[in-house]
C-alpha cells in the first residue's frame, strides 16, 4: 500500500472513532470526570479537571475547540443540549449549566475574576459560582461573569456581557447586558 493511502486509511480510522476514543482516554486522565449517556466530544476540545476537581457532562455535543477547565476543587455541572465551537468555560469555584440549554459558537462562560486588590503579577483569583438555567439561548460571542444567575428559558443576546442576574423567560442584550423583556410569554 502507498503510504499516502496508509495515512488517510489510519485517519479515517481516528475519525470514525474519535468521540469514543477521546471520552475514553479523557475519562482514564481524570478522575474527577463524569460522562454520562450520549456526549459526543469534536476533535480539538482541550478537556481539564485539575486534582480534586469534578467535572459532569451528560448528553451533550461539545463542538471543535471548546476549552473546559476546571480548577482544583471546583465543580462543573454541564447538561447543555450543545456547545458550540471554540467556547470557553471555566470553574474555579462552580458551574452549573442547565439541561436544554444552548451555547452558540465563542461564548465565555467563567466563575473567576483576578483580585484587582492585589498586583496583578501575583495572579491571585477571585470566584463567585455561575448557574445557568435550563433551557437557556447563549448567542454568539456571548460572555457571562463570575456570580451571575441566568433563570430558565432566558436568552442572552450575541456579544452581550452578562455582569449582573438575569430573571426567568426573559432576553438580555448589550454591554454590559441589560434585560430588554421579561419575562417573555409563553
């Protein structure tokens, strides 16, 4: 066999079982990880649960260069429907994501902030849990800060900054991210 046939033969072998082989090598790496029912991971996720960390993932898409981290002895939660490409979520403390809910392609979500009080070199970190609701629309570009509370069925608007709580059934848009109706009806 030519060995340009050999390479894409062995890279369609890689593809046709990524998702299974890198949940199975993701869950060997880290103890504090949890994968249960259907979640299908793309290649280019970069997947970390720092020592007593727990991370649990259940029936979700995580899409191509996702970044989750989560530090040591945070908590993730994620029951997400999907998470779109390269969005970023980190836990220093906790995140709970909601199942139903919908995260759109380079959305930020983190519990974490640096403590302006002390010089910036010294990287000292602030952390506020994060909860997001069920059935929750993150749209593109969309970033939510540490001790936010998005309720059920809210939608955040593309590029907004969600800085402050955002009630049940109701859209947030801007920057910094003010509720435009709530709550919707239904």
């Amino acid at each position: 066999m030519q060995p340009s046939r050999l390479l894409r033969a062995v890279h369609q072998l890689g593809r046709r079982a990524s998702s299974s082989g890198r949940r199975a090598l993701l869950e060997a790496e880290f103890p504090g990880l949890q994968m249960e029912g259907r979640v299908f991971i793309s290649p280019g996720c970069d997947i970390r649960v720092n020592p007593g960390g727990r991370l649990r993932v259940s029936d979700c898409i995580i899409s191509r260069g996702v970044n989750i981290t989560v530090g040591a002895g945070a908590v993730m939660e994620i029951d997400a429907d999907f998470i779109g490409p390269n969005s970023v979520i980190v836990a220093r403390e906790r995140v709970t994501i909601g199942s139903g809910s919908k995260i759109a392609e380079n959305v930020t979500v983190r519990d974490g902030n640096h403590d302006h009080s002390v010089e910036l070199r010294k990287l000292v970190f602030t952390s506020r849990p994060v909860f997001i609701g069920e059935d929750v629309w993150l749209a593109a570009g969309s970033t939510v800060l540490q001790g936010v509370a998005i309720g059920r069925g809210a939608t955040i608007g593309a590029g907004a900054v969600v800085t402050k709580d955002v009630p049940d059934r109701s859209v947030a848009v801007g920057v910094p991210a003010r509720v435009l109706r709530a709550p919707l009806d239904g």
